[in-house]
C-alpha cells in the first residue's frame, strides 16, 4: 500500500511530466514539427497548422523519389 506522502510525490512528478510534454509538443508546432500521437492504435498527426492527418507528412512520395 502506498503511503500518503509517495503518493503525493507521485502525482508531483506527474504533474511536472505533462507540463514539460506540453512545452515540447508547442514548440514542436511552433517550428514546424508535427506531434505525433496513437489514438485507437492508429497513428495521428498533428500538424502546426492544427489539423490532424492520419497521413505521415514524413514518408516521401512516389513524386519525391
């Protein structure tokens, strides 16, 4: 059995997770990068315009071979 003070560590460090995930996932947008997400085990995009795709933006075309 966990005792109070671990489990108020535990959601500490949970807390301070998503807040840096959060950050990262901006800036990714913010520099053009799209954050990459598993939703009903299929792969989604988001992209930094805010829409999703379930289309790899990285994967080259068969034009860009």
């Amino acid at each position: 059995m966990f005792k109070a003070e671990t489990y108020e560590r535990l959601l500490e460090i949970t807390r301070i997770m998503q807040r840096a995930v959060e950050k990262v996932q901006k800036k990714h947008l913010k520099n053009g990068i799209p954050n990459v997400y598993s939703k009903n085990g299929k792969t989604v995009w988001e992209l930094p315009d805010g829409s999703y795709t379930n289309i790899d933006p990285f994967k080259k075309t068969e034009k860009e071979n």
